[in-house]
C-alpha cells in the first residue's frame, strides 16, 4: 500500500508525532520530493520515549497513502450512492440543511458523536466543540459512555485531591485492575516504552499487582496477578479495602483529617472476608491478602482500572472503590512533595494539598426519552442509547454529525445503530475512510490527517485528569509542524476547519478552550476566534495552549527541546486557611450498587456457560488498522480466544470456525488457544467485523462482538455502558 518508492526522489526526515493512538510517539517520518509520507519509526533521540513505538506507528504512512483514503469529501445521492463533491460545497449543503432542521426543530433535533480522534487531535476537539456550544447542542454523546464512564461518576461521588496522585515512575506499588497497558499502550503503566519504563520500575522495587482473568502481557511481570472470575471486581476491591482496614493499615490521620464516610464504608466492605471473595470471585485468599498489605505498606503508589472493569456491570462502583483504596491508603502527594509533572501544554495551576468536594453525579437536565432510567449525568449521555433515542417515535432527533469515530463497529448492537444511521434525515461524518458507517452517512467531510498537520502532546500531557496512570510522569512536551502534504490531487481540509466553516456560514461566533478536557478546579482560559479572517491551525494550537506552563511558541522554536526538567520545581503547596472540603469514602450512590452485587452474579444466564471478555489487539486501534494487511497478519482476523482445555473439550482445534450465542445475538470467529486465560472464558476484540447487512466472513473481516450485546439489558447506571466485558455467552463449534 506504500507507493512505490522512487529511488531519484529524494527522501528527508522529519520529526514528528504519531496520533494514532494517546501514547502520542514521537516518530521520524520520511517524506519523498513530493511531500509523500514514505516510511516511519521511533524517534531513537527522544530522552523520553526512547525511539518506542509500534507496528501500527511503523504503517502510520500508509494510512495517509491508502488507496482507500478519501480524496474528497463525499455526498450521497438520492439513488443512495457516493459521489465526490468540493469541500466548500459540502459545507455549504451541510450548513444549509443543519440550518433548516434546527430552525425547524430546535436544538435538540441535531445530536453529535465524538469518537476517539476527537479528543486525540486538539484543534478539532476545541473547535468542534465551540461549534457545539455555539449551536447550544445539548445532544452530545462520545465513545467515553461505552469506554470507563465509572471513572467520572466515581470522581464526582468522591471528590479530589487537587495535589493529584503520585506518578508511576516515583511509586513503590502499582495496581491495575482490568487494563493491559502493555499492549493498550494507555492507561496504567507509562506509554512511552512501558514495559521498558515497568522493567526499570521494578529494578528499584515497585511491586506491581494485576487484577485480570486473563495473565496478560502485563500480568506476566506482575509481583502478584489475581486472576479473578470477570465481573467480579466489586468483591476483590471490598476484599482488598477490608483487609487494609482489619490489619489496621489505614493512613489513619489522612482519613481523620479529609475524609467522611468512612465507617459507612468499613460497615459495607465487612461481608468481604478473604474466603468470600475466594468464593465470588475465585482468588486465593491468600493472594489476596497480600496484595493488601503490599499495596497499603508501600508509601506512594495508586491503584487504577481500564476497560475490562468498567464494561463488567459494575463501572461505578469498582472505578469508586479504586478512589476509595487510593484514598484510605493515603496515596497521595502531600503538602511540601514535589510535583513530578506540573505541566507543559496544560493550564497553569496550583497544587495545594487538599481535597475538592464531591460533585453532583447526576441531575444534569432531562433525561433522553428513550431512556428515562439514565438521568443525564456527569459522564455524559449515554451513547449505547442513542441507537433508540434516534429510532423512537417522540425523538427530536433529525440529523447525527460524527467526528472521529465509527459507530457502525464501536457501538453495541451494530445492527440496531444501522436502522437508527439509516432513519436519519441527514448523518454529517468528519472521516477519512470510507468506513461502515461512513457507507451510510450523506456527507463524508474528508480530513487531512495528522502528517500533515501542526500537532502537539496536549491531548496526552491532558489525560492526567482522567486518572493517575495516564499522562506524562516527566514534564515533556512535543510540538511538530505539518510534515507530509496531502495527497496529489486532494481536495481536504483540517477536522476543525470542517467546524469553523460551518460556523461562518451559520453565522456564529466561536468561543475557543484551552485544553481537551477541563482539569477541575482550575478555570479554562477562553478566546474568541477571529470569524472575518480564518486563523491557522498553528493559531489554534496556541489558543488551546493559551496560559500553558510552557508557550508553545518555546517548543516551536526549540523542536529538539522536549524535556523540561530544568523549569523552576513545582511543589504541593499547604491548603488553603479554612478549607474544609472533604472526600467521600461512604457515598451511598455508589455503595448501594455494592449491596446490589452482594445479592449474587444478576447477569448469569441459563444455558450460557461462557463468559466473553474484553481486549485489546497490539496491531490494531479499535477500528483503525482492520484493513491494512500489514496490521492484521498475525491473525488476519480477531480471533475468539480460549483455553486449551476448552477448545479440546469443545473438540476444536486452531483455525477452525465457533459460534457464539448471547441472550441478545450471535456471531462466528476464528478459535484461537490461548493458554494464559481462566477457563470457561473467551476473550475477542471489538471493532472488527462488517457491515452486518453484508456476508461475513470471520476469517476476513472478523465479527463484531458488539452483535452479542444487548443496549436494553444489564446496562450501568448513570452511563448505560452495557454489559461489554463477562457477557454470558455459548459456544459451539460452527
Ligand atoms: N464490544 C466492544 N465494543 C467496544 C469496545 C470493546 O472493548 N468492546 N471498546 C469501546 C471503546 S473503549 C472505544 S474508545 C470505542 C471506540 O469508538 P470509536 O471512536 O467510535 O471508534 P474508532 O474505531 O476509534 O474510530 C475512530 C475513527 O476516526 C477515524 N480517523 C482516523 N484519523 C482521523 C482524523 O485525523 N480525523 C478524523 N476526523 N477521523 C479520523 C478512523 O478512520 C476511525 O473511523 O469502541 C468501544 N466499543
Ligand atoms: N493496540 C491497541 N491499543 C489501544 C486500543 C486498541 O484497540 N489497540 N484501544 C485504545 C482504547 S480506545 C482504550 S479505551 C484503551 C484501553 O486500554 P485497556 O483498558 O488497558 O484495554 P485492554 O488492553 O483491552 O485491557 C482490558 C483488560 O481487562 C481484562 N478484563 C476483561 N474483563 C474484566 C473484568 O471483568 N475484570 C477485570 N479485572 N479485568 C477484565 C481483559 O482481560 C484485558 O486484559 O486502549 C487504547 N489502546
Ligand atoms: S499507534 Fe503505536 S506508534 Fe502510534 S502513538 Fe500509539 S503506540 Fe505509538
Ligand atoms: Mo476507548
């Protein structure tokens, strides 16, 4: 899929950085005479990564080559077929008619999906979402109800610590529960080379402990791996947080001095002795009890969760009593600490040493009427509904605008999101590929993609306030200019300019803010954007960067300059006089649902002995890198994982076809052993598979587990985020 190298052209090499996924690599691309991305790989100078990157960073050129790679936007005409059509064209057609439905329908008949390039690209997730506020869109949903929603109902029932938490490089223990960031690359042990960055971790002492019913690539180097049953978190986290409290390793004046609710919380983790949770969950007491003492002696360190434990039904209580662990443990950077990363693209701040009250989980307007059981809440609306809210009769619901993401293979229930695509008066897709879901949408607002547009670490560097594993441990900061030209003959524009466009020809202001997601308890810094005379994507940049720790115009200027570990030390600073706030460890929102779990394992189902877990495949992100074969050699498909045991009982060997039933749907996939899982389980990634109106073909394009997930069942409270992870599920041989 490269083009064809031509050895007269010459070749140079740029720096940059990769923005496929949130580990942000920095990469060296080189680019042909005609500004033609031919090859990529580490960036072997950088101090932090290190030259880390991957396979999928290794082809990010050929994602801008791709014959498959849209050239021009595309409209859809009325005998339903594609056609190129010219970007301003475009936007002044989909202006136009979003225009007529609103002033039709009023501002709830337009809703938005923003999908994982949304956040990942900063000028696209500031503009778009200044466009929003402009259009006072209320309708917003986004791939984080259907990915770890429990972290924000969990912070909002908890409250923060604005000192934040201890960074993975400076900690003596660290717990993950349902994530594999060897592979994920994200969220729990550094991105920047993180199996290099464990190794040197663990040489000076961190014990790492892992939560997952899988021994994952990360569990392999674990100090200790529980392996529990999926679905059964809220009982280890119990377990773990009532041996701390019964071998009296409270950090008893931390407690005392900013946290309520903690006899509220002793009294509901008590059932959880060490054998009860062996029997919910099937984990050696033993182990168990170790992971306690090594996780509340170590002085600094935090526990964190991922994917496989928010898609297992119990996202906001596992994700609160992660909190609370942290908290009770004293795991925090206290007054006089100093703050391994303050920031370098970030909003300036301060860090005192205290702690920001709870926060309303919910109540945030009305709820979506195909939903009345999900009043709108912290995490946002609930994307695995918006299927139905589309579809139901009283919807105000008339057009969808995409950004970044591909519904079709991300979201549950692929074939109900079809007739929901498919019943919409006008579907907007911001998307470089002709995706499933681009299939159906009747505009395609093609993009150039990041090669060949100024970038910088923002989105990354911002992920601390999702959780303490993510984000830089060092103050590092990346800035790169467009490094590739578009395609010859391409008629794009950036994601943002999509928005801006669209703004102009609506006659709206923009009102452009720093960051990508607002670091609570610190104001974001706010610009108008210049409506008369379109600013650069480099103008942009510096808006969202607007009071940064480090003008970004420095690293412009200074592109070898990554590090800043020469600024000026930020220290934990002492709270503020009569600060009184306190964090919640006995928030009975959250600790009801542990009463709930306590009655017994609500998502079994007769006739559905296997459960079908979540995760991750190294080559591929999400839906991203399905169709290129280089990405998908390994499998050529997402194999349906499962012990060897089980294949054998099953009398199925490698390579040979499964059928998997749930309560809800069915698919086909590939079977693969995989000797490090728990029995009676299979394990598959998501965003495989196809359009579900065509034939599939599990060895091909893979089958989508999404067809197995029902969005009226077993969904969370709060997000709706369905039972994605532990789904009960049959198999046979197909
Ligand atoms: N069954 C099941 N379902 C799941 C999950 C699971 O574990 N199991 N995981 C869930 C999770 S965690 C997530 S985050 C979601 C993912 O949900 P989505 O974000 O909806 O899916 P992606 O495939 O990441 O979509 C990214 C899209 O952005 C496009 N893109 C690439 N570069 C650019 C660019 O520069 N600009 C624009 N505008 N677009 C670009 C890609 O072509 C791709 O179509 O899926 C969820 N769905
Ligand atoms: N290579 C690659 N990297 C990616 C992505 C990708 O598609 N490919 N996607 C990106 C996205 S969108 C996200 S959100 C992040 C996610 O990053 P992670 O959250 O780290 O995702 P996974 O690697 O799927 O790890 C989830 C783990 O949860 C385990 N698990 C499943 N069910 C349960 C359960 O009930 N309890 C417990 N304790 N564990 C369980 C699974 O076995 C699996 O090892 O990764 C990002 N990075
Ligand atoms: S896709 Fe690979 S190279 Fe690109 S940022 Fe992620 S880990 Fe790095
Ligand atoms: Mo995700």
């Amino acid at each position: 899929m490269t083009p064809e190298q031509d050895p007269a052209l010459p070749i140079s090499t740029k720096k940059t950085l990769c923005r496929i996924c949130t580990a942000n690599c920095p990469i060296l691309v080189d680019v042909d005479e005609k500004g033609r991305p031919v090859a990529a790989r580490g960036d072997k100078s950088n101090p932090h990564s290190e030259g880390f990157f991957c396979l999928k960073g290794k082809h990010y050129p050929d994602i801008h080559t791709a014959d498959s790679r849209l050239r021009h936007s595309l409209v859809r005409g009325d005998d339903g077929v594609h056609a190129p059509i010219e970007a301003e064209r475009a936007m002044d057609e989909v202006a136009a008619r979003l225009g007529a439905i609103l002033d039709e329908h009023g501002r709830e008949s337009v809703a938005v999906y923003m999908g994982t390039l949304f956040y990942q690209l900063p000028q696209t997730a500031s503009v778009a979402t200044a466009w929003m506020d402009a259009l006072r869109l209320r309708l917003r949903f986004s791939s984080g109800t259907i990915d770890q929603p429990g972290k924000q109902t969990a912070a909002a029932a908890h409250g923060l610590w604005l000192a934040g938490s201890y960074v993975f490089d400076e900690s003596d223990t660290w717990m993950l529960i349902g994530t594999n960031p060897l592979v994920a690359i994200s969220g729990g042990v550094p991105h920047a080379n993180p199996a290099r960055r464990l190794k040197r971790a663990q040489d000076r002492g961190l014990q790492l402990i892992v939560i997952d019913p899988r021994r994952t690539e990360t569990a392999r180097h674990a100090a200790i791996h529980l392996q529990p049953r999926p679905g059964s978190d809220p009982a280890v986290l119990a377990g773990l947080i009532r041996e701390i409290i019964h071998a009296g390793l409270v950090d008893e004046a931390f407690v005392r001095e900013h946290v309520d609710g903690f006899e509220t919380l002793r009294v509901a983790v008590e059932p959880y002795t060490p054998e009860r949770v062996a029997e919910r969950a099937d984990v050696e007491p033993d182990a168990l009890v170790r992971a306690a003492h090594v996780f509340a002696r170590a002085k600094k360190g935090a526990a964190t969760a991922g994917t496989g434990a928010n898609m297992s039904g119990w996202s906001n209580v596992t994700e609160y009593l992660v909190l609370c662990l942290n908290t009770i443990c004293g795991h925090y950077r206290r007054e006089g600490d100093r703050v391994a990363n303050p920031g370098v693209l970030t909003t300036r701040r301060t860090f005192p040493a205290q702690a920001m009250a709870p926060y309303p989980v919910d109540g945030f307007g009305k709820p979506l009427v195909s939903r009345p059981d999900l009043p709108p809440a912290v995490c946002g609306l609930p994307t695995s509904a918006l299927a139905d809210e589309i579809l139901h009769p009283e919807s105000r619901i008339k057009a969808l605008v995409t950004i970044g993401g591909n519904p079709m293979r991300a979201w549950p229930d692929p074939k109900r999101t079809r007739r929901a695509l498919e019943a919409l008066e006008l579907h907007v897709c911001v998307e470089p590929r002709l995706t499933d879901t681009a299939r159906l949408a009747d505009y395609v607002l093609a993009p150039k993609l990041p090669l060949e547009t100024p970038g910088c670490s923002l989105s990354t560097e911002n992920l601390f306030t999702v959780s303490p594993a993510l984000g830089y441990t060092e103050r590092y900061g990346q800035y790169a200019p467009a490094v590739a030209e578009p395609p010859e003959g391409s008629d794009l524009r950036e994601d943002w300019q999509y928005f801006y466009g669209l703004a102009k020809r609506m006659g709206l202001s923009l009102d452009v803010g720093a960051g990508v997601f607002p670091i609570m308890g610190c104001p974001t810094p706010r610009s108008l954007l210049d409506m008369q005379h379109e600013p650069t994507s480099d103008e942009i940049l510096d808006l969202v960067t607007k009071d940064a720790w480090i003008p970004l115009e420095r690293l412009r200027r200074d592109p070898e300059r990554v590090l800043f570990e020469d600024e000026p030390a930020v220290f934990v600073t002492r709270a503020a006089p009569l600060a009184a706030a306190r964090l919640d460890v006995g928030s009975a929102l959250m600790l009801d649902e542990l009463r709930d779990f306590a009655g017994g394992d609500r998502f079994a189902r007769e006739g559905y002995d296997y459960r079908l877990i979540s995760r991750r495949m190294p080559n591929t992100f999400n839906s991203v890198g399905t169709d290129i074969d280089a990405l998908t050699k390994r499998y050529g498909t997402n194999p349906a994982f499962m012990h060897p045991d089980d294949l054998a009982a099953l009398d199925l060997e490698r390579g040979d076809l499964v059928r998997l039933r749930s309560p809800h749907g069915e698919l086909e996939a590939v079977a693969w052993p995989d000797p490090d899982l728990r029995r009676g389980l299979v394990s598959m990634c998501h965003c495989w598979g196809a359009d579900p109106e065509d034939e599939a073909d599990a060895r091909k394009t893979g089958a989508n587990t999404g067809l197995l997930i029902s969005v009226e069942e077993d969904c969370a409270r709060f997000s709706g985020i369905p039972l994605m992870s532990a789904l009960p599920v049959h198999i046979a041989p197909a």
